[in-house]
C-alpha cells in the first residue's frame, strides 16, 4: 500500500546515515520524492532476482532479508529493524535486488527512487563516501557470516547470535522469532537449534523462558561464541 510522502519524511531522511549531512534544500528534494509503504506480516516487500526500485528504509516493524535455495531451503541473511536500510548493493551497483524482503510483522517501510539517489550521488561527494563505506560494512558482515557457517558450530553461532541480540541480560523473543526462523538464521534445521539451546542451558550459560532467553553467563557464552574481546 503506498501513501503520499509528508514531512515525516524528512525526520525519516535526518536519521539514515546516507543523508545525514544533506544540505536542507538537498534533504528536501530526497523527502518530496520518497514513497511510504505499509505492509503486513508474511507480505514481500521485494524479490530476489527483480529490477531495483530504489532505497528502503524501515520506520516500524521487522523484516527478514532472505536467499532461497534450489531445494527451497531458506537461508536468513539479516532481520531488519526500525531505522536500517537495505538494498543499498543493487541501488548502487546497477544489479537486480540481491535477497528476497517479507515482512515479520506489520512494517512501515520507506522508498527512496534509484533515480533519485544516483542524481544526488553526483551532486554530493559526501554521500558517495557515506555509501563507500556502507557497503564495505555491508560486505564485512557477509564475509563474517560465511566465516560462521564454515567454521563455526552450531553451537557457537547460536552463542553468537544471542549475544548480539541481547539487550541487558536477556534476549527478548518475538512473536515471529520462532525456532524455524532461528535455524533459517543459522543455517541449520529447528530440531539442532533445539538441542543447541538444551545445551547451553544445561551448561547453566541461558535460560529459555517462553517469552525471552536470560543470559545467565556472559562470558561462558563468548567463549562457546569464540567472540575476541
């Protein structure tokens, strides 16, 4: 569902590192033309393999950015929460979008048109280097997510992906954080997270509870995650 852009916009713009710097008259020109959407939960936002629109940016809700296997296997790259932007790779590269996008639950998300972006690409230096070094991030944590599923258990990418959840001591789960979308995450099958999460919990390192995971053992967690300090 489209609505017309209003000055909501504009805020949206200021927060998003690649516009940050924008002069007022260049941040305005961007809100004129950015397009809001608003989906429900399971609704694609874009497929895998489509011409790139543009730029989204998401205000409220979750998404999941996927790649889809010959035998139909999902494989979740990123969730996306409010204020992260994706796309950015094909937006920038002239390629078809990378991933699929669907929304976890209802999403309000924002579009700022391809054409749009490259006009101001060529009358901005700083936002080039600002996308510069996006996607050089944007590659390092593809690079660490090969790194885990080649090297690392199952076990150990569990370890890390709660601590990079966390919030405090605790992990708090979704409605939609179902342990299918953790083993999609993981690059594994529900039945091994399970017994992954048996296990650290009988190690005393979390406890599962049906609402959030506490994280008992900061620490011994690192050490199962093989995180360097």
């Amino acid at each position: 569902m489209n609505e017309p852009a209003s000055p909501r916009a504009a805020e949206i713009l200021k927060a998003v590192s690649y516009f940050s710097a924008l002069d007022d008259a260049a941040l305005d020109f961007v809100a004129q033309r950015t397009i809001r959407r608003v989906y429900e939960a399971g609704q694609v936002i874009l497929i895998e393999g489509e011409p790139c629109a543009g730029l989204y940016i998401v205000e409220s809700g979750w998404l999941k950015a996927v790649k889809i296997g010959l035998d139909g296997r999902e494989q979740v790259l990123q969730t996306l929460k409010p204020g992260e932007v994706f796309n950015g790779i094909s937006v920038f590269t002239d390629a078809p979008n990378q991933a699929s996008i669907s929304a976890l639950e209802t999403s309000v998300v924002w579009l700022v048109p391809r054409e749009v972006l490259l006009k101001l690409m060529d009358e901005h230096p700083a936002l080039m280097r600002q996308v510069v070094k996006e996607l050089a991030g944007r590659v390092m944590h593809l690079v660490r997510m090969v790194e885990d599923l080649s090297l690392r258990s199952v076990e150990a990418r569990l370890a890390r992906l709660l601590l990079e959840q966390a919030e405090g001591e605790s992990v708090q789960r979704r409605r939609w954080a179902t342990q299918a979308e953790m083993a999609s995450r993981l690059g594994t099958v529900p039945d091994v997270v399970n017994r992954a999460l048996r296990k650290l919990s009988e190690e005393g390192l979390i406890r599962v509870e049906r609402h959030q995971i506490q994280i008992l053992d900061q620490e011994g967690l690192k050490a199962v995650a093989q995180v360097m300090e």
